[in-house]
C-alpha cells in the first residue's frame, strides 16, 4: 500500500521536523526495503533532527524537491542504521541508482545542494568507487 504512495519516483521529499516543530523539506534518493524506505544523508543538521524528532513524511518529487501533482503524503518513522543494517540498506539504495548512487553526490548539479561537492578530488575519487557507507554518512531507515 505504501509502496504505491510514493509510485515509481526517483525522488522523495522528506520533510523532518525542527525541535520547535517547523518543518525541513528536502529532496532524497530512496529505495524500498519491503515496507520501509532507506536513504543515505550527510552526518549533521537533518541526523539530529531525525534523532530527536523521528516522525517524517515523504512524498514524490523531483530532484529539485518539486512534489508531483497529486503525491500522496506517506508518514513514517525514521531509524539511524549502524553496521550490517546501514550496510546492507546501502547495497539497496546502490542497486537502485547503480553508476549514479556513488558519483552524483560528488558532482555539482544545477539547482541542487550538493553536500560533498567541496571534496578533494583524491577523495571523491576515493568514494566514488567505495561500496560501503560513507563515514560521514549514515543510512536511516523509515517505517512506514
């Protein structure tokens, strides 16, 4: 049922929330882990949010986080992964994107935040062929 809600897209906006509850939208590769959507986030701001306030909504976007017409709004609540889990989520998320999963967020790309654009050349050609997690990422989980 959930699975649905959030169709064949690409994207997802996930909307967290701020301790004082205004909410914090942005874009996010996913993928489906049977009933639970798994992405892949830099370690700051949006981490402690999810820590502190786990309840979230997704809906399909775009990759400008441009919400399609009609998108169902799905609720869910989010779990930092840690280890097999985080790594075995992060294989999934690979699958999905393939080539792109481990090169996109590298580069920079018109119209979108890209967090890790400011690395060292060495070091994003380090990542981009790295099939772990990130260490200054994490994989969270949210159950749907």
């Amino acid at each position: 049922m959930h699975n649905n809600a959030l169709g064949d897209a690409r994207y997802a906006l996930l909307r967290s929330f701020r301790r004082d509850g205004t909410p914090a939208d942005t874009p996010i590769w996913f993928a489906m882990d049977g009933d639970a959507a798994v992405f892949r986030t830099k370690v700051g701001p949006k981490t402690k949010r999810l820590m502190a306030r786990p309840d979230v909504e997704l809906r399909a976007c775009d990759y400008r986080g441009r919400v399609r017409d009609g998108a169902a709004t799905v609720t869910g609540r989010a779990t930092l992964l840690s280890g097999d889990e985080a790594e075995r989520a992060n294989r999934i998320l690979s699958r999905r994107y393939g080539w792109q999963w481990n090169i996109v967020p590298l580069i920079k790309v018109p119209g979108v935040t890209n967090v890790h654009q400011n690395l060292g050349v060495a070091e994003k050609l380090r990542r981009a062929r790295d099939r772990g997690v990130w260490p200054d990422s994490v994989i969270v989980r949210v159950e749907l």
